[in-house]
C-alpha cells in the first residue's frame, strides 16, 4: 500500500510521462459545449476514456445523450465498437450524468509495467473518440436539430 504521498507521485509521474510520449492536445473540455467533456480516467483495476454529458438542465442532458444514442450504430461500427452508452450515470456524489465511455480492465496505475498499454489504449481510443465528435460535431451541438 502507497502513502498519500507515494500515490501522488505515481500519478503525477504517469500523467507526465504519458504526455512527454503523446505530445498532443487533446479536445478533453474544449468541445465548445458547455458541460460536455471528454476525460481520460485510471486507477489500480481499470483505464477508461469517458465522454461525460453533464449539463444542470435535465432537458438538455437528454438531448444531448439522445443525440449521440442516434449516432450509436455509426459510433459502435465505425470508430469505437467497446463503447457503452449509459443514458443515466450516478456519479459517487450522486449526481446523475450521461456517458459514453470505453474501458480497459486488468491494467494498474501503480504498476509501470502497464503503463505503455494504457497509453497506447487512451491514444487509440480518444483519437477515435474525438474523430467522431468532429465528424457529428455540428449535428451534436444543435439543440433543435434531431435525425
């Protein structure tokens, strides 16, 4: 078992080295929608790519979620066949989001000899996550617009 201390130090030298490998900038919370955030996630059982839907107004999580579920046959078939879609998310401080979100179990954040397969997995699949919200980005954004 890690200190406090020892635990921060393994994350923050795991987060640097992940982007001293994979110099990019990723969209993460830039998606130019308010509450709608793309985030890597890891921990000592699992490393996810998450595509949190979490705006104040219930109507307009719906929406949005509602939007992406349309495109799931798209998104399942053409970029991310893993990914799970999760209408109603509770969050541990019971907060009810939406996500979209693709996982990789049996990898640990404190075991560096996972590390190269969780940055391989959250280059390959938030590259491909953001490819399809740019290619339905606009369609996404538009409140009034539904297929």
């Amino acid at each position: 078992m890690y200190s406090k201390e020892e635990s921060l130090k393994i994350k923050k030298e795991f987060w640097v080295q992940f982007a001293a490998e994979y110099p990019r900038k990723w969209i993460l919370y830039d998606t130019k929608i308010k509450d709608v955030t793309f985030k890597f996630y890891v921990d000592n059982k699992k490393a996810q790519v998450l595509f949190d839907i979490e705006p104040k107004e219930e109507e307009k999580r719906k929406i949005y979620f509602e939007k992406i579920e349309s495109l799931k046959n798209i998104l399942i078939e053409e970029y991310l066949p893993e990914a799970i879609l999760e209408r109603n998310h509770y969050l541990e401080s019971g907060k009810v989001i939406s996500r979209i979100w693709i996982e990789k179990l049996n990898v640990s954040l404190n075991n560096k000899a996972y590390w190269k397969d969780i940055f391989s997995f959250f280059n390959e699949t938030m590259s491909k996550f953001e490819l399809f919200f740019y290619e339905y980005e606009d369609y996404i954004k538009d409140l009034e617009t539904n297929i």
